[in-house]
C-alpha cells in the first residue's frame, strides 16, 4: 500500500498576522487626538528601546571571528547594500502607471533595510549550508545597517521624491544609533541577563513592534491611506516584490556559483543575500518617514511573509540535494 504524499506546507508567520491584526485595528479604531499623541510618544521611546535590545543583543565578536571568510561577506552586503538598492531604482519606471510615489518609496526603502539573522540562520542549517557564515553575515550587515540604512535612505529616498530629508539624520542619530550603541556599550554587563530571558526579551521586542505598526497606521488611516492604496496597485506591488525576490535568489545563487564558492558557501550566500529584516526596518521606517511611515512599511511587511514562504520550499529542497550529506561532513570555504 502506497502512503500518501505529505503536502509541504507553506510557514504562515503568527507574527504577520498580528501585524496584520494592528493594521486592520488601526483601520477601524484609528488613535485620533490625545490619543494619538499618547501613542506617538509611547512610539518614539518603544523604538529607542528596541535598537538599546538591538545593540546589547548583537555580538560584535561573532561578526569579526568570521572576517577569514571575507569574500562571502563582502558578496553578502554587496547584495544588501548595493544590488538590492540596484533593483529598487530600476523599479522606479513603475510609477505613477503602476505604484504611487508613495509605495515606490515604501518598495525602494525595503531594499535598503540588512539582511536577517535569525531566518538566514535557520535556513542556511535545513539547507544543510554553512551556518557559521551565515551567522557571521547576518551579524555584518546588522551592524552595517546601522549606519549604510540612514545613509543609502538620504541619498536615495531624498531625491525620488518621497517625503523624507536629510533632516532626519538628527532623529537617527539620536532615536537609532545612540541607543544602539549603549546597548553595545552595555552588552558587556546585561548581555547574560538578555540571554537568560531570552523569551520575555521576545515578547518586549515583538510587542513594542506592535505598537510602532499600529501608531503608524493610525497616523496613515487618519491622512487617508486606504484612499492611496487601491486592490490593482497592491496587486502591482506584490508582483514587483515577487520579481525582485525571484531576481535576488537567482542571482545569489547563480552568482555565486560563478565566482566558484562551495555549496555551503553558496547556500549562506543565498539566504543572507536575499533576505531584509523586518525587525530592523520598521522601527526604522517610523522615524525616516514620520507621518509617511504607514504606505513606507506595507512593502517590507509582504516582503516579509514571502521570503519566508519560498525561502522555506528552498531550503527543504536543498536539504535533499545529492550533496547536501557531504555539506555536512565539511561546508566548503571560500
């Protein structure tokens, strides 16, 4: 007797869903008056908390034990930091006949956000690829981030147009960075603590992102967003998202194939060079855009949820590539 055929099932993040489930509060019981300014200032402190976590969370010495395989780091943040932004000015001949201005901004933003760590983590092992590198490129850009994010923004976002200014620099430095660098500064004495409430940190993170979701919409429902984002230009912007995923994959496979990295290598380079944390760039978005942060982070929301979704139907996969047993005796280095 033949047993039937395990269907693969696609990962539907719960996280999503709440962010979701705050999008559509916020539609329909948007913060208005003093209400508003509670949850604007409650906001703008959750999100110094989160880069303060950020900072004292990452270890800057995982990301500098990894220098020896400098030139998948170096493939990795070209792929962040440059081929992303790359493609997201490409796209800019969408608008007006396909995207606003104002999702364009929102689409160009998400390919100046740095890669994950966790998920590229997760799924450079299913893959059976090389994880300490991916934990090591995951690490780089994070850092990096910190400052090419803001930078590659002012430069970019000022000129197409999309409600941001190279004012906002002072916000980053004092609502972003300074925190971040506490936390780094601080990491020394309450990294263990972190590590030992590893779950309740989850929570405060995952929680605060909440809120910072829910004031934006809120901000964005009461300027009329819904009246800006019809169902044929979210359809348009999820086909763009869909080509840009496709195009990153291929060519961080492909790519590095050509440029002569191990399987491993290649695996490490494909989820961490095609990845965008969404963790990193709503907090951000809120303070780059401000009153625009609501159409700013709808593109890196989706993109978001479908990384995941295909990122996991090529990781099952590659773990049952003929090589992947011998990926795992020794990832190759490049």
């Amino acid at each position: 007797m033949t047993r039937p055929r395990r269907r693969l099932r696609l990962p539907v993040d719960p996280y999503i869903l709440a962010l979701l489930g705050m999008v559509v509060l916020a539609t329909l019981l948007p913060a208005r008056g003093v209400a508003a300014e509670a949850a604007s200032g409650a906001s703008t402190v959750v999100v110094g908390l989160l880069f303060f976590l950020y900072g004292a969370k990452l270890s800057t010495r995982e990301a500098l034990d990894g220098v020896r395989h400098w030139r998948l780091h170096t493939t990795v943040l070209a792929c962040t930091f440059v081929v992303f932004p790359l493609l997201g000015l490409a796209a800019g001949g969408l608008v007006p006949w396909l995207l606003t201005p104002a999702l364009y901004s929102g689409f160009l933003f998400l390919c100046l956000v740095p890669s994950t760590i966790q998920s590229s983590i997760a799924f450079t092992s299913i893959a059976k690829g090389n994880v300490p590198a991916a934990i090591c490129a995951g690490s780089f850009s994070s850092l990096l981030g910190m400052v090419l994010t803001p930078l590659l923004a002012v430069v970019l976002l000022g000129s197409s147009g999309g409600g941001f200014s190279a004012d906002s620099a002072l916000k980053i430095a004092l609502q972003l960075l300074a925190p971040f660098l506490a936390g780094q500064l601080l990491r020394r004495w309450i990294g263990g603590f972190l590590a030992r409430h590893k779950r309740i940190i989850g929570f405060v993170d995952r929680g605060s992102i909440l809120l910072v979701v829910y004031t934006a919409f809120s901000q964005g429902v009461v300027a009329g967003i819904w009246q800006q984002v019809t169902w044929p230009r979210l359809l348009a912007l999820l086909a763009a998202e869909a080509v840009l995923l496709a195009v990153m994959l291929s060519l961080t496979w492909y790519g590095a194939a050509r440029m002569g990295f191990a399987r491993a290598d290649r695996i490490a380079i494909q989820f961490a060079g095609s990845k965008k944390s969404l963790a990193a760039g709503l907090p951000m978005a809120t303070v780059l855009f401000a009153s625009h942060a609501s159409l700013a982070v709808l593109p890196l929301m989706l993109f978001h949820q479908m990384q995941l979704m295909v990122c996991a139907v090529i990781a099952k996969r590659r773990s049952r590539d003929p090589e992947a047993a011998a990926a795992v005796a020794g990832p190759g280095a490049a």
